[in-house]
C-alpha cells in the first residue's frame, strides 16, 4: 500500500509499505484524512529530527476495518487517534498530564518520532482510538488533534476567564482554535495577524471580535487603550523572537497578567526580565495535548461542525504534499488548513 515517507529533509515521497497486521494490540483503520500540520514543516526542513524515514501523520481519523481487542468497537466505525503512546500507569497519566509522561517520549508519537497515518491502512493502539460519531465529517475527524491543542492552550493552561480581554498573536489554525475556545468562555478576542489574506479569513470566520493588523502603526496600542489596563491574557501563537516579546507581548499585557505560549521555537529567548517582573507577570507554557483535550475537542466537533468547516480550506493527494510544504516553507501557502485523502 501507498504512504507518504520523509526520505530525507525536505523531500517527501510516496513508497509502498506493507500493511499493517493484527498483534492483538491495536485497532486497523481505513485512514480517510489526515491534517497537514506546521510541526509536519519543521519535521520536513530538519529543524527537528527525530529520526529519519518515518511516515509522516499525526492528525488522523478513518474507520475500523479489524477493532483488536476493542469490543467497543465495530468495522466501520469511525474513529480518530491521538498521537501520543503515553503509559497511563505513571504520575503525569494519573493526574491528567499525558502529554508530559516519559513514555510518550521514549516510544515517540506517530507522525512525529514513528511511523504516522499518511497511508491506506494505519494500526493504532487499540486504547488511543476514540469513537466519533457517524455524522462526524471524514475532514473533521482530522482536525480533532489541533482543536484540542486549542483548548490545551485556552483552558488547560490559559485558563480563560468570562470578561477576560485576550490578545491572540498569530492567525494559523492553532491561533484560530484558541481563539475558539477562549470565545465559548466569555472573552472579549482581540487577534493580531500581518498576512492579508489570513485577516480576511478571521474576519469572516473566526471567533475573534476584533482583528488588527499590527504592522500599521498604532493598532496594537489602539486596542489595548479600549481594555484601559492591558490584555489579561495574550497567546503567542506564531514563533517568538526577542522582539516579539520585549516591544509586544511584555508592553501589551496588563500588570499581573498571563503570557501563554503556544507556538514553538528553538534556540534562546531573551527578555528584559525587569519589565517582566515589574509587571508581575506569568508566563506559562502550552505543549501538545492531554487526553481530556482529545475528548473536549471530539464534543466540540460533534456538537459544533458549522463553526470548524470553513478553516479547512483544501483537500489534497499525497503526491501533492511536497508543493504544499514549499510553499508553507516560502510563506506563499494561501491556505488556513490543508487535509490530506490518501486515497486520492
């Protein structure tokens, strides 16, 4: 069968692999979808290398073809799997933190250090196949993983209050679904994006109430005088720099308030650390999900569809992968969320 294999950096190729076989231990799908994530893009330049050759995929659903040991469970089912092989058995798992347990470390995440979903038929392990209901989209399915690194980040960890004035930076897909969640709390959004095309897009789409620009002059500064003290909140949700956090994030957030961070970079951040603390600020960290997220997010999509279709804006082959990830990695992608068929 086909799948779609990371050869090398920036090379993605369709190989043929065998199909998966039944050890009694997990559940066979169908794969029907697959999200094509910004991690997928730092996977596929080298920045992070976890190793070479593996099969990209790790926002996935399709349906049962062989349910394992999974009685629940029926062939034709639909299901999505979260992409993380955490123990269950250790401190992190048993108080809600399985996005931090060791487990899912050393034995990796498909899509990201194993073998993913981006092919006909993927084994996944049996307890991290959660039903979805039939009515649930195919496309939506794939989009479960990164609704719930939205609300890992707004509720999880940000903690959104009603009330709350949150200032969101960025207006990818994880900008969007943050965005989301902290909305069905009660908060005033405020989101800050610099490509014209994605502002147009949570204009029309998002839950934002406002959306800035913040490369004309005095726009930041003009939302955050309507709050009177600052932001409670603000998601950095792109890819912090120096800048970003001395001239924006510190300047912007109210005293006492939070700064989350969602988006990832690599290397070293410096901050002018009295303007930090004069201002008593916190500064809190989002990293992947948990498995309430996971289920969190299945609810969302099941009771909510109509406010998550219009973000997926393409559904491509995997022979068309490789362009996508060009044109992500120029910045020249146009798109909000692109979904793979890998049976197209």
């Amino acid at each position: 069968m086909k799948a779609l294999r990371l050869v090398e950096p920036k090379n993605f190729q369709i190989v043929d692999i065998p199909e998966p076989i039944q050890d009694g231990k997990h559940v066979i799908i169908d794969v029907e979808r697959v999200g094509l994530c910004g991690s997928d893009l730092t996977l596929w330049k080298g920045t992070r290398i976890f190793g070479s050759g593996h099969i990209m995929g790790h926002e996935y659903c399709g349906t049962v073809v062989d349910p394992g040991p999974r009685k629940d469970l029926c062939i034709g089912d639909r299901v999505a799997g979260i992409p993380a092989n955490y123990c269950r058995n250790c401190f992190f798992c048993n108080n809600g933190m399985e996005n931090l347990c060791n487990e899912t470390v050393t034995k990796g995440g498909p899509g990201v250090t194993i073998d993913g979903a981006c092919t006909a038929r993927f084994a996944v392990l049996a307890d991290k196949a959660f039903k979805l209901d039939s009515a649930v989209k195919p496309e939506l399915g794939a989009l479960v993983e990164p609704i719930a690194n939205g609300h890992h980040a707004a509720i999880t960890r940000g903690n959104v209050q009603a009330g709350e004035n949150i200032l969101i930076i960025g207006g990818g897909i994880i900008a969007i679904l943050t965005a989301w969640w902290a909305k069905k709390q009660g908060a005033y959004i405020v989101m800050s994006e610099i490509n014209e095309n994605r502002i147009a897009h949570l204009k029309k789409f998002s839950a934002a109430d406002e959306v800035v620009n913040p490369m004309e002059e005095g726009a930041l500064k003009a939302v955050q005088a309507k709050t009177k003290i600052g932001f409670d909140k603000i998601f950095e949700c792109s890819h912090p720099n120096d800048k970003l956090f001395n001239e924006t994030l510190i300047p912007m957030a109210r005293k006492g308030g939070t700064i989350i961070q969602v988006g990832s970079m690599e290397g070293v951040l410096s901050f002018n650390f009295f303007a930090f603390q004069y201002k008593e600020l916190s500064y809190v960290s989002s990293w992947s999900i948990t498995e309430n997220d996971f289920t969190e997010a299945i609810c969302a999509i099941e009771k909510y569809p109509q406010d998550f279709l219009p973000h997926i804006t393409s559904v491509i082959s995997m022979g068309e992968v490789q362009e996508r990830m060009t044109a992500m990695s120029s910045g020249k992608l146009q798109d909000v969320k692109v979904i793979i068929d890998p049976h197209r």
